[in-house]
C-alpha cells in the first residue's frame, strides 16, 4: 500500500520505523487535535492517548513498566494493548490501532471506538 493510499484509508504516519527504536517512543498530534503516544516495546507497537482518563493530565513523560504506561501525576497504570488503568482511574485510556507501512509507522482510530 502507497503512502497516499495508507492515508486515504485513515491511517495517520507517526514516523519512520528506524526512528522508533525498541523501547522508544514518540507522539503525534492528530488531525482530530488528540495527541497520541506510540511506543516499541520489546518489538511489539501500542498506541495510546497522551490523556489520562483520571484528569485529563498528559501522561508523555510517564514511564514505562513493561507494557504498562504510568501517569507521572497520580501514577495509575494502563495497559497499552487494552488502555485499562488502575485507581485512581476508572476509565480506560483510548488505544489506536498501529501498522507499518512502507517504512512508516503508522495509527488509526479502532473500529467501534
């Protein structure tokens, strides 16, 4: 699939996959103005919102414990893969789905979301 056609089909580039190294991160500001947290962990991508669902605080520079991302304010967890957090947040965060294309890490809203 084409860039251009990865595009026509809601899939928003984040960066190329050399640039998200394991273990690394990066974010991208999406057209709908939600800002989206994409990581690599152990090889294995997850996208998320940089939101959290406790406070509507940015959790960017939260860390990382394996597959979790900790909110830096009120250090609940979510679960990339599923967004489901621990108190103090009883919503879970919004995941994306993530593809590579042509070289291109790319996200897109899930179907149903």
């Amino acid at each position: 699939m084409t860039e251009r056609a990865a595009l026509c089909a809601g899939w928003i580039p984040v960066c190329p996959t050399e640039q998200l190294a394991t273990d690394g991160r990066a974010a991208v500001d999406l057209p709908s103005g939600e800002r989206c947290l994409v990581f690599n962990v152990e090889g294995a991508l997850y996208a998320v919102s940089a939101t959290c669902s406790h406070r509507a605080l940015s959790i960017e520079g939260g860390p990382v414990q394996g597959t979790n991302i900790v909110c830096p304010w009120h250090k609940a967890r979510f679960d990339m893969a599923t967004g489901k957090g621990t108190r103090p947040a009883r919503e879970p965060l919004k995941t994306f789905a993530v593809a590579v294309i042509d070289g291109t890490v790319c996200v897109r809203e899930k179907e149903g979301e």
